[in-house]
C-alpha cells in the first residue's frame, strides 16, 4: 500500500537507533521546556495557561504542520508533536521541587511496563506478519503516493539528474510523457511500450514519465521541467479519454490550485516549485506507518502489531475515501478546447525553446475503439456514443496538428490489434472495460512507434 523507495539508512542497528531518537529528542526537548517553565517560578494565574501552552503548542504546531510537509509521514509529524507534549508534560505534573529523578523514574517505570507488554505479546499472540528488515524502513520519502504527477513536473534536480544519466553515460535521451497509459498500469514495469523501446534502442535513453493522474498541462511543466539539457526527442501521449476533462484540474503539490494561469493564449505557471498543501484526511489515509513502527516491527512483536492496527486503519480511512484527492473540476469540456489548444501552442513553444525536437501521439479510447467495431462497451465511457467519441479523438489530433506540432495517431494500430486479438488481449484486466494496454497492447504500440521514430531520424545509430 506504502511504496516508500529504498531505506534511509544502511544497517539495521542505525535505523533502530534513530527510530529512538526520533522519539526521545522531541521528549527531551520538550521536558527541558517545561523544566525553563518551572524555574520561572511563575505566579499561579500565568503558570497554568503557559503550561497549557506547553503542552500544546507541539501538538498544534504538527497538525498545522502536517498539510504542508509531504516528505514526511503524518504519524512521524504528529509523533515528533506527541512525544514533545508528552516530555512537557512529565516535567510539568512532578510535585515542587527538584524533577529530574521523578521524571528518571517515571521513564523506567514507563520502559518497564513496555518490555511487561512485549513478554505478554510473546507469551500469548501469535507472530505478527512477516515485515521487511528495519533497514528497508525509509524516513524522508522521496516521493509521494498522494499525487504521482508531481513525481514528475517537481522532481528534485537529483532525481532528473539520476534518470537521465541511468547506466551507460552520454546516450542521447528520449523522454516520454503522458499519464497513466504511459506509465503502463496494470503491467509490469519491463513490460510497458518505454521499456520495449529501451530494448530495442540499446544507444538511446528512453526515460518513461508516465504518471497515472497526469493532465495535459502536467505535461506541460514536465516538459519544462526535464529539457534543462536539450533531449534527443520528446514524445507527448495525449489520451483521448479524461485528458480533456482533467484540464484545469487541481493538484496537491500546487496548493490545491490549477497548474496553469492562461493569459492572452500564453499560460503561466502557478507553482515554479512545489507548494504543498495536503488535507489531514488525504495526509492520514496516504502516510507511510509511523516510522518508529516500521522499523521496529521486525524485532517487537508488540510493534508489529501496533503496525497492522494503524495499517488497518489507514485502510479504513481509505476505503471510506478520504485519500481520494479529486482536484477535477467538473462541467462541460466544451469551454476547455481552447485551453487544450493552448497547452498544445505552448507544448510548442516550450520545446522551441529547449532546443529539443517534440512528438505528439494521440492514443485512442477502448470504448470508442470498440464501437467502432460494433462491440459493447464495458465502462469507462468518456463519450457516451462512437459518434462524440471520434469527433472528440479527431479534434485532439485536429487541434494538436492546427498548433504545428507533429502529430501521429495511434488509432490505427490499436484497432488492428483488437481485430486481430480481440480488446481482452489489447488491454489490461484490472477491472471491466479497463483503458490501459496489456503487455500485447504495449508490445504492439512499441513496435509501430519504433517505426515512426525511426521515420524521424531518432535511431541508436552513432552519429545519427
């Protein structure tokens, strides 16, 4: 549920070690807090309202914290928070006079009832399932799960740097951009039409940029974002599907706003750099587990309990829909063709400037692909009808062709292919009617774009 990447640290014992830190620097910062409070000596009617404020303020400060912050899990926010208040509140419940012993006291009494736990859990539950190792546990998440198209359009300079000079050093670079079709769901990794053209392009970098969520004026900023160094070629996937409707939409990474101001045709873009703003709902229900856990679970059984219950939660959380973010803005997607049209100038233009040739490929709908072949529909019905379906994919081709772009149009190839295998082989079976390509479908969409890259010159041939 929690994909996190690589580990933060490269032994068990350092993760361990700093999952403790992680709670008791926060405690102890908060018990010396408290311990400067008490030597104030304040008067009764200011003691009690700073002490309060003592104890909540760490609290207040996480949870105002948490929508902002998305490198973090919420848990790891809100503990560092807990953990302060808790020390606070140690020093600040001891009788008067000196508070160091208590408060010593009271922490082995407190470790003492822990390891009492841990022995009863080991004595009387069951193991918990099987976890990962504690180094596997990563503390500064690299990326986010809460909203994948801002992976690609805010990328720190490390990771771009990283993707473009992956393996072999100095192969020119093909970048492909595009939403969830591109990023190849319901497929392997390996198995997606980038990979397949990497494959068959051993001298060229095909760098797939595909993002399940992504709008076309996410592509936009993608393009921007990864030209700083001119590219071989960029391929641009428009699907006509929901990429006309998710115009306009709003994302996490840009303060729950459009991406794009449009004035006079040319579109200027709100966030230059990500501008989180995350709800506490999103935050809670798209968190990895509180990092303390995650390490620890490996080695505690009552850790690893305590992590099933806060993941059963989440998943709660989730299913009753609190980490579906929707930033779409919902209406008729009449008013946003002359959007789409500047996107599309823009997509232009950007390239011009980035000295890096552009293609763009327009992929089809299943539903209208299959009417065009007198089949039924499952789902995912953009268009409602063939008629509004082909009008809507030739626009997108019309419109993208009208703004001199080369354009190519992949409704050829995919329709063969469902003639000739049937959609159930074309496409993924994640669930009915499902839009994305199966490995087949990738493997035929590779070969006939091959074929158009190579009609443009863009071989793995030295000096070609």
């Amino acid at each position: 549920m929690f994909d996190t990447g690589p580990g933060t640290f490269s032994s068990d014992l350092t993760a361990l070690i700093a999952a403790c830190l992680l709670v008791a620097v926060p405690g102890l910062l908060g018990a010396l807090a408290a311990a400067g409070l008490r030597r104030l000596a304040l008067a009764p009617p200011a003691r009690h309202p700073a002490a309060a404020l003592l104890v909540l303020a760490p609290l207040v400060g996480s949870l105002v914290a948490i929508p902002r912050i998305n490198t973090l899990s919420f848990w790891d926010v809100l503990g560092v928070g807990l953990a302060a208040a808790t020390g606070a509140l140690a020093v600040l419940a001891q009788p008067p006079g000196p508070v160091a012993r208590p408060v010593l006291q009271a922490t082995a009494r407190a470790a003492v009832g822990l390891l009492a736990v841990e022995f009863l859990a080991v004595v009387l539950l069951p193991p918990a399932p099987t976890v990962p190792p504690p180094h596997s546990a990563r503390l500064v998440l690299p990326v986010t799960n809460r909203d994948p198209p801002c992976n690609v359009m805010f990328a720190s300079a490390r990771d771009v740097r990283e993707a473009l000079t992956e393996g072999a050093p100095g192969r020119p670079t093909v970048l492909h951009i595009g939403d969830s079709l591109v990023a190849g769901n319901g497929v392997a990794k390996s198995e997606n039409f980038v990979a397949d053209l990497g494959r068959a392009q051993p001298g060229l970098r095909h760098v797939n940029l595909g993002a399940s969520g992504a709008s076309p004026e996410a592509y936009l900023l993608a393009l921007s974002h990864w030209t700083a160094s001119p590219a071989r070629l960029a391929v641009v996937y428009v699907f006509a599907g929901n990429d006309i409707s998710d115009l306009g939409n709003r994302y996490l990474c840009c303060g729950e706003e459009p991406l794009m101001r449009e004035e006079g045709g040319h579109l200027t873009p709100r966030c230059v750099t990500a501008r989180w703003s995350i709800p506490l709902g999103v935050h809670l229900a798209t968190s990895p587990p509180p990092f303390a856990l995650r390490v620890m679970a490996s080695e505690s059984r009552t850790a690893g309990y305590l992590l099933g219950l806060v993941m059963r939660v989440q998943q709660a959380a989730f299913r009753r829909g609190l980490g579906d973010f929707s930033g779409q803005v919902h209406g008729s997607n009449e008013p946003r063709w002359d959007f789409f049209a500047a996107v599309m100038r823009n997509l232009r233009e950007t390239a011009a400037t980035r000295r890096t040739p552009l293609l763009v490929v327009a992929l089809p709908t299943r539903p209208t692909l299959e009417r065009s072949l007198g089949r039924i529909p499952v789902g995912n019905d953009y268009w409602r009808d063939l008629e509004h379906g082909l009008a809507g994919h030739r626009r997108i081709v019309a419109t993208a062709r009208a703004a001199g772009l080369d354009v190519i149009d992949a409704w050829d190839v995919l329709r063969a292919a469902i003639e000739q295998n049937g959609p159930a082989s074309v496409f993924a079976r994640d669930y009915p009617g499902d839009v994305h390509l199966s490995a087949l479908g990738h493997e035929r969409v590779a070969r006939w774009l091959l074929e158009a890259l190579r009609d443009r010159g863009v071989t793995d041939t030295p000096g070609q």
